[in-house]
C-alpha cells in the first residue's frame, strides 16, 4: 500500500527585514504629488503677475497724491477716497451704473434661458440656430456702438421713425437719462444674450433624460417641466451666468463711450453725466482733464469692493440653494438608480 507524504511548506523568515524603497519609487511618488500643482501654477502665476499685483499697486496709488504728468506725491492714507465719496458726479456714476445693470442683465438672464430652453427641444438644423444666436458676440463693441448709435438718434434714427408710425414724440435718446439707459442695454444685451444662452443650453444638455421621462411619468407638462426639472438642475450654472452678468454689468464701459458720439475723446457721459459709469468717471479723473491717479485708483478700489460685496451675496445664495429642490420624486428615484 503506498503512502503519502505530507507536503512541507516553506520556511518562513521570523525576522525579515523592511524592503528599501529606491530612488526611482520616491522620485515616482514625488512626482504624483507634486506634478498636479505644477500643471497649474503657470495660471495662478500670471493671476500673480497680471492680476492680483496691478491689484495691489491700484491700492498703493490710491493712498498717494499721484499726478499722471508729475509722478507720485504724498502719502495721504484715505484722502483720495473721502474726497470721491464727496464728488456728486460719482455717486450719478452710480446710479447710472447700476441703472444699466438692472436693465441690462436681468432681461438679459431671462431672454437667454428662454431662448436655450427652445434650441434645447427637438428643432431642424439646431447647430444652424446654436451658432446663429453666437454672431452677435463677435461683432466688435465699437461697431455695436456706431450702429446702435445711429438707430437710437435724436434727430433721425430708426428707433424715433418706429415710434413716428404709431404717433409717439420722437425720443432724446442721448439727453434723456432713462432713454439712454434703455439704449446703452439694449447693446448690452445684444452682444451678451447669444453668449449666456450657449452656456446654458450647455447644462441643460448633461440633464439626464430619464428624469424628464419621470416627470412625463407624473403628468408634468412642459411648462411644468421647465420649472420643476430643468430650472433647479442648471442652477449652479444659472447661478454662474447671474455673477458673470453682474460683474460685466458693473464695469461697463464700452457701450457708453461709444453711445456718445459728441464727447467720445472726453467720456463726458452725457452733456450732464446721463449716463456717466463708474468706469467713465474713473477713466475721467485719471486720464481727462485732472489727470489725478490717486483719486482714479480709490474709484477702481471702491468698484471693486461693490462687486466684491455683490459677488460674495451670490456665492452664499449659491450655497444656501438646494441642488434637488423642486425635482419630482419619480425623477429624484430615477436619478440615484442612474448614479448607483
């Protein structure tokens, strides 16, 4: 009868020593480490060259009686910013600046969502009408502002010949202080809706369609859809448009130099200021008649700290808003059975 041997296992080392880790295994795990924040340090150095250090020299001027022909005076602390606070022409600015903004970005914001909204639905040649609403932004602003220019004439324009037909007075656009408020956004929006309807036709696109059939499953209608479904996913982006749109808005400048065709070598605004902007007026002070850095500067500084303040209430709306709020419960079901 044959017998079997039991099978020995292998001698086990008790006292085994910790395997060195080589040049090459350390160098491999300090470049996964660090080789990411190599990738993008070119960007926040230019941010350093480009942006936050012409930030900084901006709030060095504005502390000094800084002259652009005679160079850098006194160092006066908070001088240049009481006396702009004091100046009736800065506060008109602002007025006028935030006139514009409210007539300019809030219609802009609505048009463009209802326009993505209608390129998202099934249409013929869809990439035709995509790319169409996108012209408008590659026009340059100084043709947008010669043609709106002579549409909203005083005289004689295509605005006032409308109005002529249906029996109005004809309108001063450029003396009228509301009137070319509505002219001066009326460009705006024409060159920035086509922009913020491509965006958001973007994120109404990574929309899962599996929720969309949930809601048709509910018995949502289209209109329902659109307030229930699609608002509420896409408003991280709608969220970014809204800032984007203020921060543009606040520091228009283009448009209005070019509206006044009169004054266009002094940025008058206005023969009185109608529709000066803060960006006018600091160009005024600085490189117009005064010549005075200084005061420039504290306007730069106060227009930044106002779309600072008006940027950080968005960012904490941003927060505050639920991702899933509004959505149907058939969808939100729907949704996690795609994520899982």
């Amino acid at each position: 009868m044959a017998t079997t041997t039991p099978l020995t296992s292998a001698p086990v080392e008790q006292n085994r020593h910790p395997r060195r880790v080589g040049t090459r295994q350390r160098l491999g795990r300090f470049d996964v480490k660090v080789s990411p924040y190599l990738y993008i340090s070119p960007f926040f150095i230019l941010f350093a060259i480009t942006g936050l250090f012409p930030l900084l020299y901006t709030a060095f001027v504005s502390m000094h009686q800084w002259h652009l022909l005679k160079g850098k005076g006194n160092f006066i602390w908070f001088a240049n910013y009481v006396d702009v606070l004091h100046q009736a022409f800065f506060w008109k600015a602002l007025r006028n600046t935030l006139s514009i903004f409210l007539i300019s970005s809030v219609p802009q914001v609505l048009i463009a969502l209802v326009i993505a909204a209608v390129l998202n639905a099934n249409l013929r040649s869809r990439t035709f009408w995509r790319m169409g609403v996108l012209v408008p932004y590659v026009v340059a602003p100084v043709a947008v502002g010669l043609i709106f220019g002579q549409i909203f004439s005083d005289q004689s324009g295509m605005a006032n010949a409308l109005l002529a037909k249906i029996g109005m007075d004809p309108i001063g656009w450029h003396s009228n202080v509301l009137a070319s408020h509505i002219a001066i956004a009326t460009m705006v929006n024409y060159r920035w809706t086509g922009y913020n309807t491509l965006v958001l036709l973007a994120a109404m696109q990574a929309i899962p369609t599996d929720v969309f059939e949930a809601a048709i499953i509910d018995g949502a209608s289209r209109v329902r859809q659109f307030f229930s479904v699609t608002i509420p996913m896409i408003r991280p982006t709608l969220i970014f448009v809204i800032i984007t749109s203020t921060i543009g808005g606040l520091q228009i400048f283009d448009e209005p130099t070019i509206f006044d065709t009169q004054n266009a070598a002094t940025t008058a605004g206005g023969a009185d200021g109608q529709f000066l902007t803060v960006t006018m007026y600091l160009y005024q002070l600085g490189w117009g008649n005064q010549n005075n850095l200084g005061r420039s500067a504290a306007v730069a500084w106060l227009l930044f700290l106002i779309i600072l303040i008006i940027s950080l209430v968005n960012y904490g709306i941003t927060r505050r808003v639920a991702s899933d709020s509004g959505v149907p419960r058939s969808a939100m079901k729907s949704r996690k059975k795609v994520h899982r």
